[in-house]
C-alpha cells in the first residue's frame, strides 16, 4: 500500500471512529429516555405502555453492539 492510500486508510478510520463514537452518544440517551420511560411506568406488566419498552430496549441494546463492534473494528481490537 502506497503512502496516499495508507494516509486515506487512516483519515477514514479517524472519521468512521468520530461518527461512531457520536452516534453511541445518541443510544445512550435514547437508553437513559427509555429506562426513565420505564421508571414512570405503572408497575402493571400488562399495561399496554410497559409492553411497548422490550423491543426499544432490545433494538437500542443491539444498535449500541453493533457500534461497540464498529468502533473496535476501526481501532483494530479483535
């Protein structure tokens, strides 16, 4: 690999950590809004609401995965 190829390797690894990072910021407060959704909830399992909040959950934990694996991936963390 020539040096202007490994400097543009290195400028979109740079980038693609910057916007992994930003947008593991957004999931987080998305997980916190959820979480405080969950707290202000009836505690009744049946209400229609609380039955809303395991798909946000579950989606919001496998998009902060996938950027957890995105950001290792750019760092070089196996």
């Amino acid at each position: 690999m020539d040096d202007e190829a490994a400097r543009e390797l290195d400028r979109l690894r740079r980038e693609i950590g910057h916007t992994a990072h930003e947008l593991a910021n957004v999931l987080g407060i998305v997980q916190n809004y959820v979480a405080f959704l969950a707290e202000d909830l009836p505690a009744d399992p049946d209400s229609p609401a609380r039955k809303d909040l395991p798909p946000l959950e579950s989606a919001t934990e496998r998009a902060i995965a996938l950027v957890q694996q995105l950001q290792h991936t750019v760092a070089g963390v196996p």
